[in-house]
C-alpha cells in the first residue's frame, strides 16, 4: 500500500490511495474531477428539465401554482432524506460502484418522468429523483476530499459546481430542440426520455477511469472524548461551531439558488410575457453567466491564496462578493421586460452559483472519514427548510398573482452566509 499525501494542513491526515503511482495522480486526479463535473451536468439536466417546461406541464395536468410547488417540496424532502441517508455510508465504503449505482437510478427517473399519466405519478418519480439525486455530493464532496489539496479545493469544487450550470444551460437547448412547437401537447415527454438516457454513458466511463483500489474509504480520524465510539463523531461535529457556521450557510444560499433556479421560467413566462422559447434561450444564457461566475471565483480564491490571503479570509471575502451580487433580485423585481431586467439577471445568476464553491470547499475543512458524513447532515438540514419555501413561494402567486415581491425577498439571503462564516467559524487550534 503506498501512502500518497493530497493535503497541505497539519491538522487533516494523508489520504490513503492504493496503487496510484505520482505520474498518473496529477492527471487522473483532474481527470476525475471532469467526471465530477460531468456527474453534476446530469444531475441538473434531470433536475432542471421540469422546470424548463414547467407551463406545460402545468396545463396538461391542470396544476395550480402551489401543486407544482408541491413538486419541488416533494423533491426536497425526498432529498433530504436520501443526503443523511446516503451521507453516513459514504465514507465508510468504496464509490467505484456505489457512485454510478445512485446516478443510473435518478436518471431512471427522469426517463420514468417522461411516460407519466397523472400528478400522483408525476408526483412520485419526482419523490424518487430528489432521493437518488441526493447520492450526488456527499459522493463528490469525498472524492474531492481524496484528491486534492486544501487549497486546490475551491478549484476542485468550482469543477464540480460548473458541472452544474453546463446541465442547465444545456437543458433548455435540447428542450428547445426535441419539444417541438408549444401547441404539442405530449412534446414535453421527449427531453425526459432523452436526457433519462444519459446516465449510463457516464457510468461506463467512471467504471473504465476507477479502478478497484482506487479511492477506497478513508480512515476515521481517532477522537480523544471518552464518548461510544459509534456516537463520538456526531458529538464532536454538532459542538463544532464551524457545522453551525455551514448550517446558516447551506440555508441561505441554496435556498436562493433552487428558488430561482423553479421559478425563473415562470416569472420570465407568467411574469413578464416572454414566450417559451425566449425564455428557454435565455435559461441557457443564464446559465452560461452562473458558470462563468462559479469558475471567476474558484480562480479567485487560488489568486488571493496566492498572494498572501488566508485560505478562510479569501472564502468569506469571495462569499460576500457573490452574495452582494445576489441582492440584485430587488431590481430584477421592479423592472419590467427588457434587456435591463435580463442584464440583471445575468449578474444575479453568477454570484447566486459563485457561493457554492466557497461552501463546499469549506466542507471538507472536517477531517477525513467524516467529509460524506457532515455533507449529508447539511444537505438534509439544507432541503428540509428549502422545500417548504417552494410550496409557500407557489401559495404566495396564487395569492397575489405576483412573482416579484418573493424574488426581490429571496436573493437578499445569501448575506446571511457572510454573518455565519464571520462570527460562527472558528479555525481549529494547532
């Protein structure tokens, strides 16, 4: 067994990897944070294309504003649920099958989506791909925990995020091509079929790329409290101010993204009178900015890092630029159609995505062992409290026929990250 250190912190112990040789780690280990990126891009393809045709649906199945609410409630809850699920096994097992495993099954259920006949089966499949999706980043937050060094982290996380936005701005355009004109009424069946597919080619190449001794769990770091064994680990992290500080921040700023991420075709639609195929170009236009904002800030962190910045004060600092580009919802909200409301936007969707990279680098501050563990724990705080805001977001536009009050409330959440991370983080003592 070789030993093969990825960290640079004297507080993480060294990654196990077994037969990794020092000419193939600097390439594969890049290697495998493309399939991430990639994994990612399926994740949001089969997540986003409810939404990209969400007023279809909605007048096939004649569906009230809080029922397509209760889609994406459903979705979240079954999230949640799957992310601690899924989080408390993930490190203790080998992802070379586990990780393509979860992916083949939430791409079953989007391909599922596409043959639906009813809103309690819409219903269902929609349950079972927030469950099986959820798999995702306690997955991907372990691999990169793995592989890279503390501050090759937000860069690695930047790959895997931007994974995301590419699905999204993909989505729409195979939409836009396999849906066909908006009078056809099954037309919207095709891109779930499609886009369902997908899942098994990138399972083929994960399988070719990781081999049997690759990323193998790594070892539980030894605690020094007299506490059960099987219990110590979830005492050490919940009286860790640091998990508290993530909590606030997984909150704030997912609730922000997935949000938008619903209801942007609605408001741009139902809103502002755009047509569905205006607002599916501009989708992928969004989209294109939000990656583009979540690389700028992974190369941002390396180019703070870099000249002197501490790893944690370059986070928060690249955290609080996003977020104040967030709050630019209350303008979008007073703007009526136009290229202002769209450039708006744009800018809104680059720092709403640019969050996450800073987010989940600082996941994996926690040791090894315990990475997949407190990402689950997080994922599930973090869907639970965001799924019910999108029945009350669906509640509130069927109240008021309004969308702009809610998105104006929403992207001023994130600056509650920035509080967190400034006065509820605390770096470990050496």
């Amino acid at each position: 067994m070789e030993i093969v250190s990825f960290t640079s912190d004297r507080n993480c112990p060294e990654t196990i990897l077994d037969n990794v040789e020092d000419t193939r780690t600097f390439y594969w280990r890049w290697w495998i944070a493309g399939l991430l990126l990639f994994a990612s891009m399926i994740n949001y393809m089969d997540r986003q294309t409810l939404s990209s045709l969400a007023v279809r649906i909605e007048n096939q199945f004649q569906l009230s504003q809080e029922q397509y609410g209760n889609l994406e409630f459903g979705f979240g809850v079954a999230f949640a649920i799957g992310a601690l699920s899924f989080g408390m096994i993930v490190d203790k097992i080998s992802l070379r099958w586990f990780y393509p495993a979860a992916l083949v099954a939430w791409s079953a259920m989007g391909f599922a989506t596409g043959l639906t006949e009813s809103y309690s089966s819409l219903l269902l499949c929609r349950i079972l791909l927030g469950f099986f999706e959820s798999a995702h980043i306690p997955c991907a937050m372990v691999v990169i925990r793995s592989l890279m060094s503390r501050g090759d982290r937000v860069m690695g996380s930047s790959i895997l995020q931007s994974g995301a936005s590419i699905g999204a701005i993909m989505t729409p355009l195979i939409i836009g091509r396999l849906a066909g004109d908006e009078s056809s009424q099954n037309g919207w069946r095709l891109p779930f079929l499609v886009i369902g597919a997908i899942g098994s080619v990138w399972a083929i190449f994960w399988l070719a790329s990781v081999g049997r001794h690759d990323l193998k769990p790594q070892p539980q770091i030894p605690t020094n409290n007299a506490r059960p064994p099987a219990f110590a680990w979830l005492y050490e992290i919940l009286t860790d101010t640091r998990f508290w500080a993530l909590c606030v921040t997984t909150i704030s700023i997912n609730t922000c993204w997935h949000i938008l991420r619903v209801w942007l075709p609605k408001f741009l639609q139902q809103g502002r009178g755009y047509t569905e195929a205006e607002t599916l170009y501009f989708t992928s236009a969004y989209y294109v900015s939000a990656d583009v904002g979540c690389i700028v800030i992974g190369g941002g962190a390396l180019w703070l890092a870099k000249r002197g910045m501490s790893i944690h004060s370059a986070r928060t600092a690249l955290l609080a630029s996003c977020s104040v580009l967030t709050m630019l919802t209350i303008a979008a909200a007073s703007l009526p159609k136009g290229w202002p409301l769209l450039a708006v936007l744009l800018v809104v969707g680059a720092g709403s995505l640019g969050t996450f990279p800073c987010y989940y680098a600082q996941i994996q501050e926690f040791g090894a062992g315990r990475v997949g563990r407190v990402a689950g724990m997080l994922s599930f705080t973090t869907w639970m409290c965001s799924a019910s805001q999108q029945k009350l977001f669906g509640r509130f536009v069927d109240q008021t026929g309004s969308f702009d009050w809610p998105i104006a409330v929403v992207g001023c959440i994130p600056m509650l990250s920035v509080f967190a991370m400034l006065f509820l983080w605390r770096e470990p003592k050496e």
